[in-house]
C-alpha cells in the first residue's frame, strides 16, 4: 500500500457556483488543508468558509479580500474559481501574479489556458513558465467543458484505437436550472432578440474560447491541423414563453443553439468540438438528444473500432447542472497533489499522470 501523500495547505478563491464546492471538496480530502479564502464581495469578507460554502458548519477559515494576506500564508496551491469569462486579461494578469509568487495553482480559467497554443496569448503563457522556472510553482487550468469531457476522457479512449478517423466531443445539455445570468444573457444572448449578435457568436471568439478543445485533442494524438478552424453556429428562436434559472426568454428570441468548432486536415474533419444548448428540453428535437433527460457529454470515435461513450451526471437532487458545477470543482481540486509535483510553468491536461478522487471514499454524513 501506498504511503498516504503529504498534506497540501490550500487557499480557495472565490465562493461563487463553483468555488462553494470546491471549498466542499478541500474540506472532503483528508490530504488537504485549507487556510485561506478570498471573496470578491465585501459583504462575505470575515465570514466562514463552511458557511459560504453551504456546509451549515465552521472550518474556522474566514473569508478576505485581501490577496496580498493570502500570499503571505504561502499556501501550497490556490483553488481558483473566480468568473473568468467577462474579465479575462484580469484573470490572465491574477494567475500570473499568484505563480510569480512561488503558489501552485489550479484554476477553472480562463479556459483558453487549457490549450493556449495560436491564441495570442504569448505574453501570459511566457510569464507562467518563467516564473515556474524559477520557482517550480506551476498552474493548470481545466474543468469539465472545456477539460475532462473534451481532453482527458476522449484521449483516454482513444488509447482503444487501431485507426482514427475522427474524434468528435459534444455536450448536449438543457441550459434552464444552469445559474449563471452573466453567462446566459450577455455571452450566448438567449432571451435577446435574433438580431443581437451576443459574444459568443462574434467571428473568432469560439475558437478562443473551445479551439483549445480541438488543439489539445490534436495534440495528444500527434496530429497537425490545417491552421485556421471552422466555426459553425446555428441559433434557433424560443417557440414559447420561457423563465430559467438565469434569464427570462420570451417567444421569438434566442432559444437554443448549436454550435461546432471543427479542426481539419488537409480539408478533411479529424478533431470536432460540437455544443448543443438548449432552454427547454423539447426544443430542436432533430438536434443529438442525450440517453436521457437533462444532458450529457458525449464522445465520438470513429475509425476502427467505432466507439461512443455517453458521460451522464446529476446531482443527488437529480440536477445535471448542480453536478456540472461539482465536477468541475472536484476536477481541480483532486489534481491540486499532481500539479504541485509537476514541473513548473503552465501544465496541459494531456501531461498530467493519472488523477483520482484519492481518500474521497467514506461514509455518508448521517449514514449509519
């Protein structure tokens, strides 16, 4: 038997959809400790971390906003969950700062740091390795989508393969219990009028945003793709009234959405990144539909053999975007011992050793 790994004292930053759980998940691990808590709104600051993080306990670690107090603990690793995608160049210049001071961090994004390679990200991507040279910290940013789903789970599969023609990676989820207005609204538009080009749908953006997805794949398979990837967007208009946990969609506006990036080479699809969103579950029913309700990530190998896996997930209360928000939690949070060991600078997916829920088995609270 394995010797039980040292314990890793770990700062958490953020308590939003994601942070309260991945506060929940150090808290789980018996090989991490957690010793600090950073929070963005003023209201939380002095709270406890168990309570903002909906455990109706104390951890005895209150919450700051003061990062330059959470440095000087020298934790180990920082959990970073903060709301990347309205703030990213701030986001960029948080992650680099915090491995600049010798910290090890995990973070759920900017996801484009997933696979930065083309995006223009020089800069940033050159200050993290720098600073990890020198310091041996490293970040690592990953979640679920993009990260498990459409990296690690499709290149493990792949590791079937005698011939590989095609890998295609999808979520195809019902978007009406997901809480993230912000999200919602101002980057996919739904409840806008058809009209309004949201931000998502401007030229360029989803290859920012899910290019890293096909990029990664590429990569992990040794393939090059031809140097520019198709974006493909099909937006469909609610045919009813809608109210979601996010927004408020009215007849005519934006309802649904498809949307593909696609990597070729030499003109031909070998690496697809394929979304299906939409607000009702009856919407567009000719779109891939999950092997049952609510959503699912799916991946797609063709060649020899021909193989599909449907990765499907919910809460204990049965909501598939709860869990969402708990798996890309606890995929960080259980690669916080791997991406300390590793070398410093910015750590892909694709080069990480195997990742487990180490020491996550144990009795229900309340179990007899």
């Amino acid at each position: 038997m394995s010797a039980p790994a040292a314990t890793k004292r770990v700062v958490a930053w953020s308590t939003g959809t994601v942070g309260r759980h991945a506060i929940a998940g150090i808290d789980a691990r018996p090989d991490l400790e957690l010793v600090g808590l950073w929070v963005s709104n003023p209201d939380k600051v002095g709270q406890d971390a168990g309570r903002l993080a909906g455990l109706d306990r104390d951890l005895g670690v209150l919450a700051t906003n003061d990062r330059d107090a959470l440095f000087a603990l020298e934790p180990d690793a920082i959990v970073h969950t903060a709301m990347t995608d309205d703030r990213i160049f701030d986001a960029l210049e948080d992650l680099c700062v915090m491995v600049e001071h010798g910290i090890n961090v995990v973070s759920s994004g900017p996801v484009l740091l997933t696979f930065p390679e083309g995006l223009g990200m020089d800069s940033y991507v050159d200050r993290i390795n720098r600073a990890g040279e020198a310091n041996g910290a490293s970040l690592h940013v990953n979640g679920i989508d993009p990260g498990f789903a459409n990296d690690v789970l499709p290149l493990a599969m792949t590791s079937l393969s005698q011939r590989i023609d095609l890998v295609r990676v999808s979520e195809i989820a019902d978007y009406s219990t997901y809480y993230q207005p912000v999200v919602m609204r101002d980057i996919y538009g739904f409840g806008k009028p058809m009209e309004h080009v949201a931000m998502l749908w401007q030229p360029g953006i989803l290859t920012t945003a899910w290019g890293p997805v096909v990029r990664h794949i590429a990569a992990g398979l040794d393939v090059e793709l031809d140097p520019e990837l198709e974006e493909v967007v099909e937006r469909v208009p609610s045919e009813v009234d809608l109210s979601t946990a996010s927004v408020d969609i009215a007849a005519g506006t934006m309802g649904a959405v498809r949307f593909q990036v696609v990597g070729k080479v030499d003109g031909v699809p070998r690496v697809i990144l394929d979304h299906v969103t939409r607000t009702s579950v009856d919407q567009m029913p000719e779109w891939p539909q999950p092997p049952q309700g609510g959503g699912c990530y799916r991946v797609e190998i063709e060649g020899e053999p021909m193989m599909v896996v449907d990765f499907v997930h919910h809460g204990e209360d049965g909501d598939h975007n709860v869990s969402g928000m708990v798996t890309t939690a606890m995929r960080l949070v259980n690669a916080v011992h791997a991406v300390c060991d590793a070398p410093g600078g910015l750590v892909l997916a694709k080069d990480l050793p195997l990742v487990t829920g180490r020491g996550l088995v144990r009795p229900r609270v309340g179990a007899l």
